[in-house]
C-alpha cells in the first residue's frame, strides 16, 4: 500500500480528486506522510487523508479477454470512513465491481488471482461486508465522491476485492496497470453511513436490427416496511448506470408520491466517460413507492444480444443510499414485449427485491474514534508515495514505431480499441468521426475538425501539422487561441504508449497512404 498524501493543518501536499485530470499535484510543498493516529508537522491534528494502492502490471495478450478478481489488504487496525474512491488504469478495465469483506475472507495473496479459486461471488461480497465502488463502462479515470459526512465504512482488518473484465481489442499485447484511492476523513465529521443498491434487467433480449428499451418497477417501499417494521427512510446519495457499447439510454425514475414519474438520473449514448452522479443535497424518495428503471439499446446487428460480457449486453445500476437493508432489485425471466412505438420497442419485466441486513460491522464511530485522532493505515516497508492518478509524460519524439506502419495496423492497434470501441468515436461517435466505417482512409483525410483550429484532422506528410497526432501525443494540446484541450484517448489520465503513437507519425510522415 502507498499513500499518496495527508491532507490537513499543517498545509501539505493534496491531490485533487473532484478533478481526475492527468493528476498534477496541488501545491509545490513536498507531501508528508503519517501513519496511526496521524498529525501535521504543526502537532495539530488532520482531518483528511488519501491512500493510493497500486495493483502492478498485468500483461494482456491480443484480443484477450479474461474476468479476474483483484485485492488489496488494507491491513487496516481500526475502521476506515471513505469519503471518496478514485479508480485510474491504463486501459483494458471494460468494467470492475468492487467490495469491502473482512481480512479472513477470500483469503490468499493479494493481487490478480482466479475468482473461482477462492469461491468469490458478488453477492456473496456484498453481504459479508458492502459495496465500495462501480466503474462506468470502460472509463480511465473516476471518482466516487458523496456530500460531506456520507461515507462508505471500512470496518477494522478489511480486505478490498474487485471482480474486474478485462478486454482488450488490439492485435498486440497491451500492459495495464490499475490504482485505488481512498479519501479518508475523521469520525467526528461522519453522519451518515451509505448502504449499496442494485437494480439490474438481467432477462435481456435484445432484438437484431431494432432499437428497444427495457423497463421495470421495483416496490421497494413494502419490501422494506414488512421486513424491517420500520418506516421506508430511503434517500438517494449516489448513482452510476452500467451499459456495454449497445447502450444509448439509461432512466432512474421514482415510483409513486409527489414525484411519481419523475426522471433523477438519465444518461445518453454511449462514450466511456465516467458516469456516475452525486446528489446534493440527496434524493428523499421515501414518500414513493419505489424506483423504476429503463435500459436502451440500438442493436444494429444482424443476431440478438443478451446479458453477459464481451459482445453481449448488461443493464445495471449501483445506488449508494440511506438504508438498514441492502436491497437488491432484478428482473430475472419473464421479460416481454409490450409495444412497438416509433420505431422501438418496449419490454417490462417484473422486479424481484432481496433484501439483507448491513453487516453487523456497519455502525456508526465510537466514541474512542471520535476523541482519537485520524487513523491511516501502517505502510509497507519501502513503499513511496503515488498520486491517485498517475502523471501524463508527454510522447517520446524519438520513439521507434511498430514494425508494421500501416494503417492497416493503426486501425487494429489504435483506432479500434482505443478510438472506436474504449472510447466514443464509433457509429454516431462525438464530433461526427466514426471510426468504424468502410473506408477509414476517406474519413481521416475528410472529416472537417470541429475543434477551434485550423488544423485538419491529418495532413499528410506533416505529423506536427494534423490535429489528430496532437490530440495523441500531447498531454495538453492547446488549440488556435491557446486553449487546452483533453488529450485523447477521453478520459485517458496518460498518453498511448510511445510505440503506437510513433506510428501514427511515421504513418503521417510517409503521407498518410490508404
């Protein structure tokens, strides 16, 4: 484990997580570092840390693909309050689910290790400790931040482990790399613990050639009220949707009271950005009935498409809410057909709710933590420190491209994986560049920049002189006024390795041939 930094009286180093830019340090000061019950240089006592761990590389073959479990043992003496959670990797990540369980559970050596062999399951993580975070589909960089004093507890001796998809489109061999963050605060400024929320339309059918949307209704508030006998005090703090490159729509709406109908949260298309969302002040949606949601899809191939990964389909959602039950809301079989509307059409399913108590550890600070100070975690001997997300080095000049430049190669090297699938320029893609089209040569050489520059996208002949090769070797391009602007891929905290961007330039140098 390595901590990155802690952030308090005695005016340190911090990293900025609100702004999961190319993780450039806040401040000049060299950061300084504590563990236990931590203190500034000045004796006062912080309020807030950042942890960063770093899983190590992870070399994944051509057009491999794999689901692996990942952790990280905190080795963590007393309880954790999370008041946010930074994921960055170097690509490949198409999505992870990640969970807090006691030391004990899944045990083995930490790092990337088969599933199966310990006998994880996400259920099974869930009710043995809770949810700490839910990548959005593909994205590089993301943060989960709630409202000040709602947090995601980490009981004392946890262990953190996700289940992870790796995917990756290129014909070559890629190495990634993957880092936590955890944004720790004091107990005294905790109040409220967050509890995990699912909603998920797992019976898809997906239809070839059509566009269709996928609803559901989940009466949460009856579930709730028989089970506990208490009052339904549902209150929605955060939420991030979960759709594979089909998706072009996702729809949280409440059920029932003042708001009945009423869309909290929708997202649009499809770009691999991070998409998750932070209510502030939170939803209060307890006088409703429920949540309904609804997944859509524009499935422009020739076969139906599913629930599951790869070139299949998923439709999810993690909430993190105010609540004394984890619940849990599916629809499992029974999905029909309803209506066929303007050129889509419309599914239901019924919802099946679980739910289960909050492990017993998922109580509020004693009152020795509240009159102790700050507790991080003991460091590993010889562990540095790391930022939350590793620093964008702009693209070596001098580097050697791969030994095939064509653009041929650069099509299954660069702009499928990383332009195309991982990203948003793919049918419809942002700006009007498709990167999936018959004739790539025509589009790159035709397709009018939309950006504020007179650049064209690729000017043969002329590397330095065509957007694109800016856009990709530049961690902060700047166009005609000066102006940054984000380096690509979206999202991306670093540049392409030097190998592929290299032949990009000497593919542009040679005149850019079809």
């Amino acid at each position: 484990m390595r901590v990155a930094s802690v952030i308090g009286a005695g005016g340190c180093q911090a990293w900025d997580l609100s702004d999961p830019g190319p993780g450039t340090p806040a401040g000049s000061d060299a950061p300084w570092t504590s563990t236990g019950d931590a203190e500034t240089t000045s004796g006062l006592p912080v309020d807030s840390a950042i942890i960063t761990h770093e899983f190590g590389t992870l070399a994944l073959p051509p057009l491999g693909e794999s689901e692996p479990c990942v952790s990280w043992t905190i080795a963590n003496d007393k309880p954790l309050y999370v008041q946010a959670v930074t994921l960055a990797n170097l690509s490949s990540f198409h999505h992870s689910n990640w969970f807090v369980v006691p030391d004990h559970i899944f045990d083995g050596p930490d790092g990337y290790w088969a599933c199966g062999e310990r006998d994880f399951e996400d259920f099974a993580a869930a009710q043995a400790g809770t949810v700490l975070f839910a990548q959005s589909t593909q994205s590089w960089v993301e943060t989960q931040r709630t409202t000040a004093g709602a947090v995601i507890k980490i009981p004392a001796h946890s262990r953190i482990v996700g289940s992870v998809h790796l995917l990756n489109l290129a014909a070559r061999e890629v190495e990634t790399n993957l880092w936590l963050s955890l944004e720790l605060i004091h107990p005294s400024d905790v109040e409220v613990l967050l509890s995990p929320m699912r909603l998920s339309y797992v019976d898809l059918e997906i239809p070839a050639m059509a566009r269709s949307r996928h609803a559901s209704s989940c009466a949460f508030k009856n579930y709730y009220e028989d089970y506990t006998n208490t009052p339904y005090p549902l209150k929605v703090h955060y939420a991030v949707p979960h759709y594979h490159s089909l998706g072009e729509f996702f729809d949280l709406r409440q059920v029932g009271g003042e708001r009945d109908g009423e869309t909290l949260y929708s997202l649009q298309g499809f770009n691999a950005d991070a998409n998750g969302k932070t209510f502030d002040p939170p939803l209060d949606v307890s006088d409703g009935t429920g949540l309904g949601f609804s997944c859509g899809y524009d499935n422009f191939r020739s076969e139906s498409v599913g629930w599951g990964i790869g070139d299949q389909e998923m439709c999810v959602m993690l909430l993190l809410v105010e609540s004394a039950l984890l619940l849990d809301g599916a629809v499992l079989s029974g999905s029909q057909l309803i209506e066929a509307r303007d050129g889509v059409q419309y599914y239901e399913g019924d919802c099946l709710i679980i739910g289960y108590p909050k492990s017993g550890a998922q109580g509020p600070p004693t009152q020795a933590e509240l009159e102790g100070g700050l507790y991080v975690p003991q460091l590993d001997d010889g562990d540095g420190e790391l930022p939350p997300v590793p620093v964008c080095v702009q693209s070596d000049p001098d580097a050697a491209p791969l030994d095939d430049v064509s653009l041929a190669d650069l099509n299954n090297t660069l702009f499928q994986p990383a332009c195309a699938f991982s990203a948003c320029h793919g049918a419809g893609g942002a700006a009007g560049l498709d990167f999936t089209v018959a004739d790539l040569h025509a589009t790159l050489l035709g397709h009018e920049v939309s950006a504020n520059t007179s650049l064209p996208l690729v000017a043969p002949g002329d590397p330095e002189g065509s957007w694109l090769y800016r856009l990709v070797s530049r961690c902060d391009p700047t166009d005609d006024a000066g102006i940054s602007v984000t380096h690509m891929p979206r999202n991306a905290p670093v540049l392409l390795d030097d190998a592929i961007v290299a032949t990009l330039r000497e593919w542009i140098a040679s005149g850019a041939p079809p």
